[in-house]
C-alpha cells in the first residue's frame, strides 16, 4: 500500500536532465514570484528556482549521508550536515568569482 508510512520506496536517478535542455529551453513554466515574466524551464532550473536536498557526497564508501554510521539513527543530524555540505558549495562557487 502506498499509504503505509513504514513502506521503503529506495531512490533512483530517474534520468539525465542535460539531454532534455534544448527541449526544456523551449518551454514555459509558471513564475510563482511575478506572474508577468516568462520563463523557460532552463532559466528556472538555471536560477536554482526549486527546493532540493543533499543526500549524497562523495566518498570513500559511496554511501548516501543517512547511511553513514554517524547519521544512521539521527535524520536531524543527516539534515544539518546536508545543509553545511550546501553552504560549503555556495562558498566554493562564491570563491570562484573575483570582484
């Protein structure tokens, strides 16, 4: 039943974005902050206009960050190493330009 909370549904990479870009470039999708500009689903996914989370880095063991012995038992400590792994990213991507 997919209503059991108990039930495992695992995770899969369901395909690769990169080929379906000049597709998606064509496309409109609805802007939620100002209803008069267009954008097209490259724009949105271009200016991070979507919620995600970081489940995996890599690592020696290729694990996902909740199978990791440290953040098996506690998903509120899996949740903040996943937010510090994003801040860590913005700095490095913020450290790439020079002003």
């Amino acid at each position: 039943m997919l209503n059991d909370p108990g039930l495992k549904l695992g995770e899969a990479a369901l395909f690769c974005i990169k080929k379906m870009r000049p597709i998606l470039a064509q496309q409109e999708v609805f802007n939620r902050r100002n209803d008069a500009s267009r954008l097209s689903y490259d724009q949105w996914f271009e200016t991070r206009n979507f919620a995600s989370h970081i489940v995996k880095q890599s690592n020696v063991y290729d694990a996902h960050i909740n199978q990791l012995e440290e953040y098996s038992d506690n998903g509120e400590a899996a949740l903040l190493e996943s937010e510090e792994i994003r801040s860590d990213l913005y700095v490095i991507e913020h450290d790439l330009w020079e002003y």
